[in-house]
C-alpha cells in the first residue's frame, strides 16, 4: 500500500508517526487514511507536508523526522 511505503505511515513504540518519501519525478503525494476514528489527509511536496482532519476536540500527535506535531485541524510542515 502507498499509505505505509512511500507515505510513510508506520507505528513505532506506539506512537504514530509520519514520515513519506516523495519518488523525484513525482511534483505530489496525496492520500488519506484512519488513525483512532479520525480521517486524516495527507499532502506531500518537495517543499512541504499538508495534514488536515476534522476540525473537533480530538487532537492526533505524531512524529516526523525526531520532532512531535499535534494535528488539530490543518497543519503545515516543511520539508
């Protein structure tokens, strides 16, 4: 599946993290998946990571890259 190889989408230690490789000749990555109930969706360019879910109470945290996000609704990473 996209979501787990080149999404990067793995639970280590029990903690989510989210970490996808983008092939160079790719300009974008984008897919979506479920993580505790929440739908979240994911895209990825060369210069950035879009996450986003549901806008609720329910906050995710995972890891990237060493360094803990906590997803709310939108967030916005640079790669």
């Amino acid at each position: 599946m996209i979501v787990f190889g080149y999404g990067g989408v793995r639970m280590i230690e029990s903690q989510l993290r989210i970490e996808p490789h983008l092939p160079k000749k790719w300009k974008v990555l984008e897919y979506g998946f479920d993580y505790h109930g929440e739908a979240i969706h994911v895209e990825l360019t060369k210069d950035k990571m879009n996450l986003s879910k549901e806008n609720n109470d329910h906050v995710i945290s995972f890891m990237n890259k060493g360094q803990k996000y906590l997803l709310k609704n939108q967030l916005t990473i640079k790669m």
